[in-house]
C-alpha cells in the first residue's frame, strides 16, 4: 500500500482517489483528502474513500506522496504552507497545468517532484497522463507514481519538460474537443428531424464503433476515411465542406493555440 494525500479534491482530485482505491494501490486509511471547499468535502465524507480535512497540516509529514491538484491560481495560496510542512523523503506529484518543475521547486524548496498532465478519461481509467520528473527524485519514488497514474490509464514517461505544453494542447485539453465535435453532429441530426435521444444515440455510437475499427484495423487514417467516402457520394459532400473552411489546418491552429497559452501560463 502507497500512503497518499490529495489537495484539491475536486474533478481530478477524486477522479484519481477513486482509482486508487479501486485498483487498491491505497486503501481508505492510507489515503489523505484535503479539500477547503465544504460543500464538495461533505461530498468526500459520504463516499468514505478516505480520511477528509479542510486544509493543509502537520498530517501531511506521514504520507510519502502528496498530489496537488487545485487550480494552478490557487498553488501560490498553499506553497508556503506546504513546503513548511514537507519532509525530504516525500515526493510531490503535481498535477497542475502550466506550473513548472523549477517553478514547484523553487517555491515548494523541495527536490523531488513530478509534475505531470492527465485527462479527464481518468475518471473511468481510460485517462492518459505524460509525466516529467526532477533531477532530485528516485527511480523508486517513480515506479510508485507510475503505479498510481496506472490506474487512471495509460501513461508515458518524458524526458523533455518542454513537450508538457503540447501535451496539454493535446490530450489534457483534448476531451473538450471531442465533446465539441460530438455536439455539432448531434445539432446536425436534430436540424434534420431527430429528436436529441435518436441524434445522440447515433452520433455517440458511430464515435465509439469508429475509434474501435481505427485501434482494430490495419489500414492508415486516410483509407480508413476513403473506405466510408465515394467519388461524388454523401461523406464527399461534408468532407468537402470541412476542405473549404480549411478544418484541418484550423484544428492544428487551435491546438497550436492552446500549446502558446500553456507556454503562457508556465511564465
Ligand atoms: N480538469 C481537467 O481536464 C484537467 C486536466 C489536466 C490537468 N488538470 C489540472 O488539475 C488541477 C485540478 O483541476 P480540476 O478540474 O480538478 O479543478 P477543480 O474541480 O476546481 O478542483 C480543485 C479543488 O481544489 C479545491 N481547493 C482550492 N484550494 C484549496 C486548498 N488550499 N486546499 C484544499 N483544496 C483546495 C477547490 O475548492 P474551491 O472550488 O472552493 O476553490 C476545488 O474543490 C488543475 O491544476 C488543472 O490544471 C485538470
């Protein structure tokens, strides 16, 4: 058993508590939640997944691993606190966007630390979280964090800090954009005369059915889409239409954008 303490308790927070305990790589009295929102705290309380305080405190010093998972606006509020409290055996996993590993070292005064960018999919285990660690943490400390990332998904170890942005640009950002994409077709079967059950149905099984045909077959990206479309045929039609408004270059702008917004962020 790993003996973990969660600060922010909130999407990701219990997105990976719950894991944790489900793979039992915790179990609820090895596990810290240290959550300050009381509404979401009383949530905590009733699913007894593990021990629940309000904020920080000296109970802190007896878990070797201490996920920070609050916004990164609200990390300058507890640094202070925190790195007053951290013993040098503990490892600090963070999982906040845009702060990085010299920034969490310089203000937390701590050398062992991994910062680290996963995906909401963590909340049923099929996240995936790239990671970067500091010079001053252990080969063991690692395989202990990977064995908790594992269970939130997949995971993949970086050597380049530097890639973190575009990772985030990618899959932590990227859930929004398949919603956003699911909701336009759904939109689209509505204006054609499906009620939103009929529309959704369609649209959401057509997406998992094609992302289990792309992991299952042998053929690339482009013949799989030139296997659904014909010369002069329906899917040419809206793929066309995608063409004139330039969408693909459009998505790697987009993508491209939020990279510069998490370089921006990292300032
Ligand atoms: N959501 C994503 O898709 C995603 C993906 C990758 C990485 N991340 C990173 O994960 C982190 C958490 O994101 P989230 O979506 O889980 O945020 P969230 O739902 O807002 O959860 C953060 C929780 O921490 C609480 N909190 C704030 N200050 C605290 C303190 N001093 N002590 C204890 N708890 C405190 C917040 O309470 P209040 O609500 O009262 O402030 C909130 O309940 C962020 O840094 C984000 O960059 C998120």
């Amino acid at each position: 058993m790993i003996n973990v303490a969660i600060i922010g308790c909130g999407n990701m927070g219990i997105a990976y508590a719950k894991s944790f305990i489900k793979y039992e790589i915790v179990t609820k009295q090895t596990l810290l939640l240290v959550e300050k929102n009381e509404n979401q705290a009383q949530e905590l309380q009733k699913m007894n997944i593990g021990q629940v305080v309000g904020q920080i405190d000296a109970t802190l010093k007896s878990y070797e691993i201490i996920i920070v998972a609050v916004k990164p606006q609200d990390f300058s509020s507890i640094s202070e606190q925190l790195s007053g409290i951290l013993e040098p055996k503990q490892l600090v996993l963070s999982i906040m966007a845009g702060i990085t590993i010299e920034k969490l070292t310089n203000m937390l005064h701590h050398p062992s630390i991994i910062r680290a960018m996963p995906n909401t999919p963590a909340q049923v285990s099929m996240g995936v979280t790239a990671y970067v660690a500091s010079s001053g943490t252990t080969l063991e400390q690692i395989r202990k964090v990977e064995k908790l990332l594992s269970t939130t998904g997949r995971e993949i170890f970086l050597e380049d800090e530097g890639l973190l942005d575009a990772v985030t640009a990618v899959s932590g950002s990227g859930p929004a954009y398949f919603y956003y994409f699911v909701r336009a077709m759904i939109d689209a079967g509505k204006q054609m005369g499906m009620d939103e059950a009929m529309a959704s149905l369609l649209v959401k099984q057509t997406m998992m059915g094609s992302y289990h045909l792309m992991n299952n077959s042998d053929k690339s990206l482009d013949e799989l889409i030139a296997s659904v479309k014909s010369k002069g045929g329906t899917t040419e039609a809206a793929l066309n239409t995608f063409e004139q408004s330039d969408m693909h270059n459009n998505i790697i702008k987009a993508l491209k954008n939020a990279e510069a917004r998490a370089k921006e962020l990292s300032k």
